[in-house]
C-alpha cells in the first residue's frame, strides 16, 4: 500500500515519511535505492530477537543485533543507528552509559517484552482510521444538531492538548488519547443546557459538581466507540503534583483556558494558575498548557537545570521555569545531572537532596572539588535541620523544604541570580501565593475528623484505622509522596494543649529519631497541621507480642529467650543515647513474619514531663501497671533500669504466659510488687532451667541498684543462656 503508516516512526517521534508522487518511471533509468534507518536491538538472553527484528524490517529499519555490552560497544563504534531498543526491564546507568558514549544522537527506549513494543506503535492504520470515521460522524451529527459553541472551540482545544503532550513528552499512545478525548471534548457540553464561560466566577464545589458530570457524559460516549487502543477517562489517586497528568487531565487543562480566552477573562494565565492551585486542574497539566499557549516567547533569562527523581515535580518545575522565560533541562538522577553540568554547565540548578545514585550533597560536594561554582537551591523532602545544615556548609545558595508555595520559589531563584522585580511579576506572585495559603486552610482536618479515606497535608491518605490509646489514635496510612506504608500516631488535644508538654515531647522525638537498629522501629518525622500534632513511623507486618502470648500462652524457652535478646539489643542502642522507653510492655514489641521483633514507642510513652502530677495516672490509662518497675510506682526518677524491669515483666510473660504477681485487681498486684520478689518462673513452668531463673529474677529486683546494670549486658547473657540450652 503506498500510503502505509510508519507505526514505529510514531514510536520514536520520527514524522511518518510522507508519500512519494506517482510519476512515469523509464524503465532504462536506475532507480537509486531508498536510504533505510538503522536500529540496534539489544536483546540479552533469554530474549529472542527474533519477532522484534521482522517488525523492525517491516518499519523500514536496517536491523543490527547485539546480545550483550561487548558486542553491542563494537556494533555501535562501526554503525549510526538512529533508534537503539533494549529489551530489559529497566534500563540501568551502566547500559546507558554504553550508549550515549557510543551513539549520543540515537534514540533509546527500553522495553519489558514484545508487546509493549507493539503498544507503543499506537494501532493499525486500518483500526484507526475506522475509528476516525465513527468519531468524526458521531461529533459532527451532535454539534450540526444542537450549536451551542463557537465553532473554533474544539480546534483551539485540540491545538493546546496536541502541543501540551508534546511538552509533556508523552508516550504516541498517549498522544493519540488526548486527541480523541480533545476532539470529542465539547459534545457534553453541546449536550447540556447549562452555560461554559464562567469558569472563573464560579465557586470550587460548583465547578467541581460540573467537571464531574461533564467527564462522566464524555466518558459514556468515548466507551460507546470502541477505540482500538486504550482511552483512561479516570484519575489516579494521590496528589496531582507528584505524578504526570493523565491525557483527560491535559485535555481538561487545555479547554479550561480556551474557554477563559473565549470569555475574554483577564489575565487568563493567573486565573488559571488559581484553578491549579485550588486543585480544580492539574497543576502540570495547567503549566503545560500554557506553554503550548504562549506563542514563541524567547527563553532568555538564563538556564536552570532541575534536578529530581519524582517526575510529576520536575514537570511542574521544569514547565514552570519554562513559563517564566527560562530555558530548563531536567535529570532524575546525580549522576546524569553531573554530566549534563560538565558538557554545558547552566546558569542555576535546583535539586532534591534525595536522589538515586548520586545524592544532591555528593552532587553540590563534586561541583565543588571541581571549581565549578554555579548556584544551587535545595528543594527538598528532608526538611529537618541537620540535612537544612549540611546542604548550606556545602555551598548551596539556599535549601528550601518541600512542599514549597511556587511563588516563593521563584522569587528566591530571581534573587539568587540577581533579577529585578517587575512590578506585574511581584502583584502575580502575592496573588498566588494567597491563594496558596487559602487551599491549605481548607484541607485541615481536626482529631475527631480522622477516620480512613482522609487525606492530611495532600500527602497522607489515611487508609486502616489501628486503635486508639491514652497517647491518641494510630492509623495506617499511604505516603502518597514517597509511595510508601507508614503509621501515623495522632496526639490526642489534651496532651498537646500545653506549650511545655508539646515541646518536651517533640525533643524526646528528636532523640527517638537518632535510634538506628534493626530491632528498633523507625521513626520518619513529627508534623504539626492546624490543631494536629502526629508522628510517622515505619509500617510492620505482623503482629505484637500481647496478641501472640494471648493466642500462643507461654512460649519455647528458646524462642523467648532469643525475642529477649534481640529486645534488649534495641534497648541498648536507646539507652546509649540516653532515651528511657519508660513503656516496655507486649503491646510495644511487634512479632514480625520471620519472627525478628521491633520496638515501638520510642519517644512517645517518655514525652509526658516525669515531675507532672498526672504522669503516672496517664500512664496507667495507657493500660501498663502490671509492666512498671517499683520506682515508677512510687512516682520516683526514672532510668534506664526502669525499662529492664518492664523488660523483665515481659520475658517472664514470654516463658511462663502469666505475669510475675497475681491478684484480684491491679491495686493487689502493685502492692505485691512493692512488697516482695516474685516466685522464680520455673515454678510455673518446671522445664524452665535454674540459670534461667536467676537471669529473670535479676531483671526483676526491686532494688534497682541490684539489677542488670544495662541492656548490652542483659543482651549478652541471653545469648550465652541460650547455647547452654540447645
């Protein structure tokens, strides 16, 4: 057929080769054979090359065939290919590196398997042209019937959404998504009685309710055509700004700002930077849509190199700067950001600190070694003092926490690079920046609010609720930033409300964050939203101890010995920072799958002030006076030794599946612990070892002086009971 579309040229970005002009050929005159492209395929075992090579020689491609780095160096130092296709998961540095040395100016895509390679090719010419067909009848019977819209409308959406996903780089399927949806973007709306020129003026749950109705009538109809490639009309949950927008999304962005062009709405790019910040557009959607909208503006105000490895951020960013007259690179590695540097070093960079490979220290620190002193802004997750510290002692011209208002940002960067301040720039900038601030007002939520489904700062969707205790509420929730599991402890109002409370408790927080041991649960950090005050902590599968002894009574004395050993371990890693538990009990040891153990709770049961009057009455609402030494009884300093002595409690638990003292009610079993020792365990359980016996009744002496003297040594002679008892 001479009119056959180039599927692959789509792949790669490669404009189909347009259709040669019939003409007379005299059959005495050589006809000079058509140049071909060159791909390289490189397909390590197991991969068989062998139906990627036919469709490539079907797309017009010489193909060369390379089944490791060896062989493929010595392919690429002899051809040019235009294309190189590696079929692996992932492509790593040390291949990419093989490649840009060997051919710079080639194209790589790496793919998984075969039909991912199909699917980029977006769909048979025949398939689609059908598809065009039933779109164009279906489009042009509605709007011919019911004209409600200006007739331009739906080109100059098409036009932005088409220009947009080129910004966007998004994949040819993709591409082809946005087309269809932006074509068939106005039906609904020639469908509704209800007016499109207000999408400014209107209130966010108005517009919300709308954009709602609209996708889900433009949804109906999309399905009703059975395109022959996939059209997604549904958002991803999470925060928009941390992911690349969907093509409905874009397609959205792109009639949004056609429609306030067609209303004449002033200042259109400021309206709908409102709309992005008050989440009724995708904020990179937006950004990109006003990229396709500004006609050849010249980038002239130097290049900024952004650096990070959340895409959706770095496409926010990066349009952004874009925007603002600056021209932008962009790298999701250290490594790749270095190079970039090295071969055409920019005027700025703004890098996360977090970064695979290469850190944004080791980055700015290399720079540094080198004598390349070019400005360097941290935008980054890790917001606490020592990475704010270290990032400034190495030279940066500003670090700067995420999530940070954009208006800020910029303002910073033209400061940084020493800019003037326009006066339309510096009404813009406080504009949305108010806006900003409005939109987080909105999304605080309050303590008796939080149940699952709720999100906190965009960021934490809370998903499981775990129970509730004197110190709050515990939830499982999804960091939808990092793309992680992790508990949220919520403090209960009563326990922030006091400024000497609070600030007591988020030092004991900074000390917990400095515990680094396999048997000690990490703690990430400590957020304050409105009225909220909660830390996050890492998420464990598994159960505590209390559930195990309920469900399981007394445990082999080998295992529970080795559970004490591993508990003391952590303990000791606490204690030699000075932080005391000061809550050791079942319920804050967790039992984990392959049976290693974590303690939970540093610094939260120690937050409350020891002198307070009501700190050993908050503690026993807790539920652990059947786990406190004699000294937190009588409402003495507490130490160290404190936390043996519940440690004690515990293992005795562990070995015999009952506590130490027995009584009717909690008031007869304290005054027995205040009054005497406990009987030796293997009284309750005989197979217990008269060795064993004396470590317990160490742990539980109600001398504290006549106790184990730390944790490590405690830990020590576990271990070594243990191998007497194998």
């Amino acid at each position: 057929m001479p009119d056959r579309r180039d599927r692959l040229g789509g792949m790669t970005g490669m404009p189909a080769a347009p259709a040669a002009p019939t003409e007379r050929i005299d059959p005495t005159v050589a006809v000079p054979r058509p140049v071909r492209r060159q791909a390289l395929l490189y397909a390590p075992p197991p991969a068989t090359p062998a139906p990627y090579i036919t469709l490539f020689e079907v797309e017009g491609f010489d193909v060369l065939v390379a089944n490791s780095p060896e062989s493929a160096a010595v392919l690429l130092a002899n051809s040019s290919p235009t294309l190189i296709v590696a079929l692996v998961p992932v492509l790593g540095d040390e291949l990419r590196d093989l490649f840009r040395k060997h051919a710079p100016n080639s194209e790589v895509r790496a793919f998984p398997g075969f039909l991912p390679v199909l699917e980029d090719a977006v769909v048979r010419p025949h398939d689609a042209f059908e598809f065009a067909i039933r779109s164009i009848v279906a489009t042009a019977g509605v709007l011919s019937a019911v004209r409600k819209t200006p007739r331009e409308r739906t080109v100059r959406i098409l036009q932005l959404t088409e220009k947009a996903a080129a910004a966007l780089h998004f994949t040819s399927a993709d591409a082809a998504a946005g087309r269809v949806i932006a074509a068939l973007y106005d039906v609904p709306h020639a469908l509704s009685n209800a007016g499109t020129t207000k999408t400014e003026q209107q209130n966010a749950e108005t517009r919300r309710n709308e954009r709602g109705v609209h996708r889900a009538m433009l949804t109906e109809f999309i399905a009703a055509l059975a395109a022959p490639f996939p059209i997604v009309m549904t958002s991803p949950p999470g925060d928009p700004a941390q992911r690349t927008p969907t093509p409905v999304e874009v397609v959205e962005a792109a009639a949004t700002y056609a429609i306030m062009v067609e209303a004449r709405v002033e200042q259109p790019d400021l309206a709908m930077r409102k709309l992005a910040l008050s989440g009724d557009v995708h904020p990179v959607a937006a950004e990109a849509v006003l990229s396709a909208a500004m006609k050849g503006h010249a980038a002239n105000r130097g290049r900024i190199l952004v650096v990070d490895s959340d895409a959706g951020a770095r496409n926010l960013l990066a349009l952004r700067l874009a925007n603002e007259g600056y021209s932008t690179d962009v790298a999701a590695d250290g490594r790749t950001a270095l190079e970039s540097i090295r071969r055409d070093p920019p005027a700025l960079i703004i890098s996360e600190t977090v970064l695979p490979g290469m850190d944004g220290f080791s980055l700015l620190d290399t720079l540094r070694r080198e004598g390349r002193h070019i400005p360097l802004v941290f935008l980054s997750a890790r917001n606490d003092a020592l990475s704010m510290n270290k990032g400034l002692l190495l030279g940066a011209a500003d670090f700067l926490p995420k999530p940070i208002n954009t208006e800020v940002l910029l303002v910073k960067l033209q400061k940084v690079m020493g800019e003037k301040f326009a006066a339309a720039d510096a009404s813009a900038r406080l504009t949305l920046s108010d806006v900003t601030r409005g939109g987080q007002e909105e999304t605080t939520v309050t303590y008796n609010q939080l149940a699952p489904g709720v999100s906190i700062l965009s960021r934490f969707k809370l998903e499981k609720d775990l129970g509730e205790g004197g110190m709050g509420k515990v939830f499982k929730a999804r960091d939808e930033r990092l793309e992680e599991d992790v508990v949220l402890k919520v403090m209960k109002d009563s326990l922030t409300g006091d400024a000497k409370t609070l600030e007591h408790f988020k030092r004991e927080i900074r000390l917990a964050r400095k515990i680094s041991h396999p048997a000690v649960v990490r703690i990430f950090d400590f957020f304050e939203v409105g009225s909220l005050k909660f830390v996050t902590m890492e998420f464990l599968q598994g159960t505590d101890l209390a559930h195990e002894i309920v469900r399981r009574g007394a445990f082999p004395t080998p295992v529970a010995l080795r559970i004490g050993a591993e508990f003391f371990e952590g303990l000791a890693a606490a204690h030699d920072l000075n932080v005391v538990h000061r809550d050791v009990k079942p319920h804050n040891v967790y039992l984990l799958a392959g049976g290693h153990v974590k303690i939970l709770d540093f610094g939260i049961a120690q937050g409350l002030d020891p002198q307070r009057p009501d700190h050993t009455m908050t503690q026993t609402v807790i539920g652990t006076p059947d786990y406190m030494s004699p000294e937190q009884l009588l409402g003495q300093k507490v130490d160290a030794r404190t936390d043996i002595y519940s440690a004690g409690v515990m293992l005795y638990e562990l070995l015999t599946g009952a506590l130490p003292f027995e009584g009717k009610d909690s008031t007869e079993r304290i005054t027995a612990r205040l009054d005497r020792a406990p009987d030796a365990p293997s009284k309750r359980a005989p197979r217990i070892s008269h060795e064993v016996d004396g470590f317990i009744l160490r742990l539980l002496a109600r001398n504290r002086d006549e106790r184990w003297p730390d944790a490590r040594s405690a830990a020590t002679e576990l271990r070594n009971l243990i191998k007497t008892i194998r």
